[in-house]
C-alpha cells in the first residue's frame, strides 16, 4: 500500500488493529510506537525493537504514523526502528554509519513539517522510550525522550512540582525542548523550557553514548538547547529542571470583535506597563467565532479572544495580578468574559486543547512565526489578511506576550524578545493545500517587518529552508555548522530540511 493519499480513517484503523493506537488518551498523544506488540523484526544487528523496511506490506501504515497531524509528507525513508532502548538507538546509529544511510530522529511527531520523514535513510523513532524519575531532593527530572507533556504533567505533580510543558497534551517533551518550547507558566522560567534543561544523555554519529551539561562537553550542551529539528545527535535521556506548583493558577478571559483589535493592543500595552507581569502569561488570539454562520460577514465572524494567566502563591496574588485586566476596556468592552476562573494543569489542558479545538486537532498544519518586541504592531498588520484571507474556520493566528525571553551564553537560542506570534493553518481536504500554505506565505511578508528573530519548531521550512537559517543570528549560525562538523564528521544525521 504505497498510496500516500490514503486516508487517515483508514490509516488510523489499520494502526489499532497494529495495536499503534488504543484508547482516546493514546489518540490525543498520536500513534506511539508499539514495539512491543508484535514479534519485532531481527533485521538490524543489536536492535530489539521492530525494524520496518520499504519492502514491507505495513511500510507505509507506520510511515504516516510517524507524523501527528495529517500534514503527510511525501517523503519515504529506506527503514523506520522503533527503538525501545538506549541500546537499539546506539546500534541502529552504528548501522546507520556503516550503511551510509542519514539518520533522522522521531520523538512526538507534532512538527508540522514533519522532519522525521525524509527521503532515504534510517528514521529512528524514540516514542517508546517513555520513561521518567524524579529526584525529589534536586527537583529534577529524568526523562526518556518518548515522554509526552501530559506524562511528565502528571509524574511532578505527584511530586508537587511542575514543568513549563507545552500547551497540547500530546507533543513530546524532546523536541518541545529541544527546539526552544513555549508553554505554560513561561514567562516565569525564562520564555523557553529548554532553559530548564539541565543535562542530556546523547548518542553520537560514532554511536557512542555521551553525557553533556554546563561544565560537561558544554559546547554540544548550548547546542541542544535549542537548536531544534537539525540536532546532530540522539538524545536518549534528559535532565529537567522542575518547579514548585503554583499554589492558585487562575485565568481571565475577554472576547470582542476584531474590530477592536486596536483596543486590546494598546490596553494590554498600558497594563504591561504599569503592573509587574513575571508570572503572568498573556496569550491573544485572533478567531473565526465558532459560533457564527456560515453567511455571517467577516465583521461579525472574527473575533479577537484574550486570556491572562496568573500562576501564583495564593489566589489572593492571583486575583490582584488579574485585577488590572478587569478594570480596564477589556472588562467593559467584553462581548464574553470569564473572570478568575480557578484551574489545575488538568483543567487547563481539558478546557483550552480538546480535541475540537483548533490547536489540539489531527488535521493538515502550515504554521510560521515572528519573535518580536511589538506584538501589538504585528497583529494589527494581520488583523486585516486574517478577517478576509483565513482560508478555514480553525485558521488563526495566537500571541504569546510577555515572553521575556533573554539570550544566555549555554544556549544556541539567539534572541531577546518579548511576543512570539505565530499564524497557523488549519484544514482537512489535500485539495486546499495550495489555498492554505498561500495564505500562511502570504503572512510572512506582513509579520516580518517586525520580527527579531524566528522560533525554530514553527517555521514553514518546507516551502522556506531559509527561515532555519533565520532562526538564529549569523554568529550562533556558524558555530552550530561547526559543532555539526565536529559531532558528525561524516554527515550522519540530516541536517533540517532543505539543507541537508
């Protein structure tokens, strides 16, 4: 079965019957690897787990499984090995090298370019290798590079700790770090959870398996932390640092016409400048209102949809750092608002990423970015190519404000900003690809004027390869070519996409 428009009910029936996918909690985290279900194929020397080829009658049922979403790119690789230890990867890396196949590396499978799935060469997929220990002392977590945000959620809390984990229930804890990773309670850690990584175990382009922190091979160190989908390496364990929960995490909610855009920009603006907002994430979205016809002019139909978080040491810090939002036109001018509403992280996640929702869905993806220190601006630049271009009902564009993000020398991250902005396309029919990456190219042009810098784990690198480059300053570019050269002489992992 070599069809890669096959369908995705047909691909997600065949996979249950694999035993890939089982209950709704496993649909929510993508197809995980199933190495255990079935007797695995002994056809790469050292490796446990099963081994799938192009030859084989389920190839291409396990290729598409390797991507979340259902962006599939038509890109095949020689073979696919579900890797169920820190030894399979360190064999199939060894096979790999003496093979002369490039080796591309799957944990989640979320990135919406899919850079698991190349053309050629070895994929090793990680997704089984789900284990995690917290050391209660250090506050740190161990984890294998499967776990998935939900997992690593509930493993701290039982430790009464947290971790800055994606806003999506599902997406791996490996990429989301390594590529930078914007999520709950950001700005209080510092804008990326890859600042909280602490150390790694990484399996080389020699097949050795290396260990690396700040004092510890600190060059490859302040490469993984944040360099994304081009990591030169396996990472078959990470160190996380973790953080008391907050006592009272709390949130308030105001909808109101696009229309008044500039209304919300310039009030979040006075706000942010009057009150100290360390522990408060500030997203705000621009929307199709889910609820508005199909005739319904665009005037009416989108809308501008702004949450405050607050994650504090009780809810009287809560409710005082929310307090601001309330007294200002965002609380008088609010179609819809919900104010100081009490959440644990299993609320935020069932509330704000179900699988209706237009983050959290299975469905087609094209999505690229701006880090900025004029957030307001940006939107305002889009409001317009959004309220008559959005070429879905689930296409939107989000603002993360109040990032603080600040670069640091034990990181590749390049950037000081204070708003990730991102513009996300969101549809289902194959026929509307070509409507859909326009409209996100078309947004490059109108968001980049204002741009910093990019975030590497949100750039359209299938349509723009140039944007990887873009992700980094000139200076940090290099370096990362010459660790690359250092790390993986003979060019054994792929480079990201349009580069290797």
């Amino acid at each position: 079965m070599n069809d890669p428009t096959i369908s995705r009910r047909l691909v997600l029936q065949q996979l249950a019957s694999l035993g890939v996918l089982g209950a709704l909690g496993t649909l929510r985290a993508g197809p995980l690897a199933a190495a255990a279900s079935t007797e695995p194929a002994q056809t790469v020397a050292g490796v446990s787990g099963k081994v799938i080829r192009r030859r084989d009658g389920d190839y291409e049922l396990w290729r598409q499984a390797m991507v979340w979403h259902d962006s599939k790119p038509d890109r095949y690789p020689d073979l696919m090995v579900q890797a169920t230890s820190t030894q399979d990867v360190i064999a199939a890396v060894k096979y790999a090298a003496q093979n002369a196949l490039r080796v591309a590396v799957r944990s989640g499978g979320h990135n919406s370019n899919g850079p698991s799935l190349r053309d050629g060469g070895m994929l090793i997929d990680v997704s089984a290798m789900s284990d995690i220990a917290i050391d209660e002392k250090t506050q740190v977590a161990s984890i294998q590079p499967g776990v998935r945000s939900s997992q690593l959620v509930g493993a701290a809390l039982e430790k009464g700790l947290s971790f800055p984990v994606p806003h999506c229930p599902s997406v791996g804890m490996s990429g989301f770090t390594m590529g930078g990773g914007i999520g709950w309670n950001y700005a209080q850690h510092g804008g990326f959870a890859t600042f909280s990584i602490v150390g790694a175990e990484i399996v080389t382009a020699a097949g050795q398996l290396v260990k690396t922190d700040a004092q510890t091979r600190p060059d490859l160190f302040w490469a993984l932390r944040g360099m994304g989908p081009g990591f030169f390496g396996v990472v078959t364990r990470l160190y996380l640092q973790l953080y008391p929960v907050p006592v009272s995490m709390m949130a308030s909610s105001y909808i109101l016409p696009l229309d008044d855009l500039p209304t919300v920009t310039s009030t979040l603006d006075s706000i942010r400048e009057k009150n100290e907002m360390e522990r408060v994430e500030l997203l705000v979205l621009l929307l199709h209102h889910p609820d508005a016809p199909p005739e319904a002019p665009a005037a009416d139909a989108k809308i501008c949809f702004v949450t405050a978080f607050a994650f504090e040491d009780s809810v009287e810090q809560a409710t005082a750092a929310l307090a601001p939002f309330a007294r200002s036109a965002l609380g008088s001018k609010s179609a819809v608002k919900i104010e100081n509403q009490q959440y644990s992280y299993e609320q935020l996640y069932e509330t704000y990423f179900s699988l209706e929702d237009p983050g959290g869905r299975m469905a087609r993806y094209a999505v690229d970015n701006v880090l900025t220190d004029e957030g307001g601006k940006t939107l305002e630049a889009l409001a317009g190519h959004f309220r008559h271009g959005a070429p879905t009902r689930d296409t939107h564009v989000l603002a993360a404000f109040n990032m603080q993000v600040r670069t640091r020398p034990d990181s590749c991250i390049s950037w000081n900003a204070d708003t990730y902005l991102g513009c996300y396309a969101i549809w289902d029919d194959p026929a509307e690809d070509e409507r859909n990456f326009a409209w996100v190219n078309d947004a490059i042009p109108l968001m980049d004027p204002f741009a910093v810098g990019h975030y590497v784990n949100e750039v359209e690198g299938r349509g723009h390869p140039d944007r990887f480059r873009q992700c980094f300053t000139d200076e940090n570019w290099q370096r990362l070519q010459q660790l690359r050269a250092k790390y993986d002489p003979n060019g054994v992992f792929h480079h990201y996409l349009g580069h290797s």
